[in-house]
C-alpha cells in the first residue's frame, strides 16, 4: 500500500532561485519542493503520514482517525491519502459545526472523511464522540495524533531530505508548527548543516521541549516570525509572497511557507548565514489554505 501510494505522488525536486541579493551576501538560496508531490496530500503532510498508513495496515485496521481545524492542511492530507491508499477515514473537528464550509472542509468531505465537530475545549483533550465508538468498533480505528505529532511522524519526516540530493546544504530552514517535521529533519540532516526551525505560532515556547522530545536533540526555534499568530497575517507578509512568486515563480502559503521563507530573507538581512552559506528553505506545502484569504489579496 505504501509503497504504491508514493508512486501516485510526484517526485519532489529542489530548485535554485536567483536574486541580487543572494549574490550580494555570497549565499545560495533553493527550494525543496515538497509542495510540487501532490495537491491534496501536500508538502510534508505525506511523509508525517506515511509510517502511521503503514502502522495501520500492518495492524489490520480499516478506519484512519484524526483531528484538524476547518482549514487544516492535515485533515485534507490524512482524507486524501486514506482514500487512495483504501481507508475509510474520520476527521474529528475543532469548533461548532459551521453553517458555511471552508473550501478544505468541501474537500474533505470529497475524499469520503467522515466529519465530527465538537466544542474546542473536548478537542483540547482530544475526546472522541461517543457517536463514533457506537457506530464503528474501536478495534477497527487506527488513531493518527493531531497534526501526526509522534515518533512514527518523525520517522516519516525523515524521508524529507532523503527525496533529493541535499547534502551539499549548510542550512536547513522549515516551518514548524507541531514541530514533527523539524525534529525529522534534526535527525536525518548531516552532520555539518544547521536546522533553523520558524515557528507560526505566538509565543509557542513549550515548542522546543516537544521538538527535542522527537528529535533527542535541543532545536533552533526562532519565534519572531509568526506574523501575529497562528493562520495570522499581516500586508508585510502577503507583500512578501507576492515578490517572492514574481522573482520565482514559486507560490507559498501564509500560514507556514510564507513566514518561513520571510524570516530566511530577514535572517539573510541580519548577516546570520556566512558568506558561501548554502540555504535549502523547505517547501511543506499548503497551498490549499491561500483558499481562506479575501479575493486578490495574493497576486497568484
Ligand atoms: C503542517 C504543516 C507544517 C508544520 O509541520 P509540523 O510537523 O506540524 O511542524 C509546515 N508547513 C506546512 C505547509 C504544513 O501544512
């Protein structure tokens, strides 16, 4: 199943982009595009899901459980892949079940999830619907935890830099929400390249400990980047991923790729790379949330 499921996915690739700037601080710049695998099962959703997949099937489960937000990149990631890889799946829900769906909410229901909403404090605790352990058998439902934060995410994360040729690279840049994907790449990267994680979250300082937890090793978590808070933005952003996909023709998100893609070209600004310093910035996808934004607001 895994193994056929990747072959459905595009290759990813890194690419080098160009700008007078990079020239005048002697850095290279490239994108690992992640985002370029798949529409649904964007970015790094795949490789924070693929070991649980595995995990499920070895476990003869037929039913892929998790939890998302209404426009979670995850939720549509964990439905697509469960219907292409034969689940059946259920999307359990932050928040009242709202009277006009989001666009991901639409799709969702599309790839066939099954969706709960319940009140945002049982979601805090992660409280499964008595609903669904009547209707299904618990012994049939395999659990993937919100956003796949664990140690089989991790795993999968480790395939990130594993998909291309990235060796040469002093630095690592990616965004970091649950963190999973960071800590995936503080244990595959060589030895001589330094992760710099971006946090999108406010004042997530709690981020480091998890990251560790995963990763057995302390991270680089910078929290100046988050735009005022989790799925926040502000113009300077947007103005950001505007110019970026002009020089580059890339499209980013504002929730992760946007703010991890500013804060390197803030950090460049700031003298932080040395000069010769070989920068990979990290596409993990998400594209699908630019969805969510006022009309025009994003040139792309
Ligand atoms: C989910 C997501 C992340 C965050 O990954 P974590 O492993 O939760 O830190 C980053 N970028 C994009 C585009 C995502 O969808």
């Amino acid at each position: 199943m895994n193994h056929s499921l990747e072959l459905l996915l595009a290759k990813p690739f890194v690419q080098t982009i160009a700008s007078h700037v990079y020239e005048s601080k002697n850095v290279s710049v490239s994108v690992l595009r992640l985002d370029a695998m798949h529409d649904a099962i964007s970015g790094n959703k795949w490789f924070k899901l693929k070991e649980h997949l595995a995990a499920a099937q070895q476990q003869n489960k037929k039913i892929v459980l998790t939890f998302g937000g209404a426009f979670s990149n995850h939720l549509l990631a964990t439905a697509a892949a469960c219907r292409l890889a034969g689940f059946a799946s259920i999307g359990i829900v932050r928040g009242e079940k709202p009277k006009l769906f989001s666009h991901t909410l639409h799709d969702v229901l599309q790839h066939g999830m099954q969706l709960y909403f319940i009140a945002r404090e049982d979601y805090k605790n992660k409280i499964i619907p008595q609903e669904v352990l009547e209707k299904h058998r618990a012994e049939a439902i395999y659990i993937v935890p919100e956003g796949g934060y664990s140690a089989l995410g991790c795993a999968g994360s480790m395939g990130i830099l594993k998909s291309c040729d990235t060796a040469s690279f002093t630095h690592i840049i990616a965004a970091v929400g649950t963190g999973t994907m960071l800590a995936g790449l503080l244990r595959s990267k060589a030895k001589q390249q330094q992760v710099v994680g971006i946090s999108v979250l406010k004042n997530n300082f709690s981020i480091e400990a998890a990251i560790e937890k995963l990763a057995q090793e302390k991270p680089l978590v910078l929290h100046d980047y988050h735009f005022g808070g989790y799925a926040k933005h502000k113009p300077g952003l947007l103005q950001f991923m505007n110019a970026f996909y002009e020089s580059t023709g890339i499209a980013t998100d504002f929730v992760y790729t946007g703010k991890t893609f500013y804060a390197a070209h803030a950090l460049m600004e700031q003298g932080f790379f040395p000069p010769q310093s070989r920068i990979l910035l990290v596409h993990s996808g998400g594209l699908q949330g630019n969805r969510s934004l006022p009309q025009g607001a994003l040139g792309y």
